[in-house]
C-alpha cells in the first residue's frame, strides 16, 4: 500500500475515533472483540509478523480500536 494510502486510512481512522468520542460512543473494543479480531488476523495470508501487509498496520493495535477495520478492502475480515 502506498504511503499517500495509508495517510488517508489513517485519517480516516483518526475522524471516526474522533467523532465517536464526541459522541460519547465507546473508543475502544472491548476486550472480547479485540481478541476475536486479532484470531481472526492470526489466520490471515496478509499477516506478518504482526504487521498486516494490505494496510501496514501493527495488528496487535489496531484490532483494539472500535473504529479500525480490516486492510483488506475487497473482503474485510472484520
């Protein structure tokens, strides 16, 4: 993923987590979700060494995250 990709998937993160704050909507996954996502991610071919190849992000992080979601555009695993 280019570095201009990754800058917009990032902001757009950032405005989600940002608005859902305002809103007083949860930040943060529950624990629950975070690991259902990060096993889901376990089996995932665009997983590598915890950094996932389709958006360059460290998923033991990004799985925490309510607004994250999957890299993977064309079939989100989550």
């Amino acid at each position: 993923m280019a570095l201009k990709d990754q800058i917009k998937d990032l902001a757009a993160f950032a405005n989600a987590t940002a608005l859902a704050a305002l809103k007083g909507e949860a930040v943060k996954a529950t624990p629950e979700e975070a690991t259902r996502r990060y096993n889901t991610c376990v089996n995932c071919p665009f997983l590598v060494a915890e950094k996932c190849t389709k958006c360059g992000c460290k998923m033991g992080m990004k799985v925490q995250w309510q607004a994250a979601k999957c890299g993977d555009k064309e079939n989100p695993k989550w």
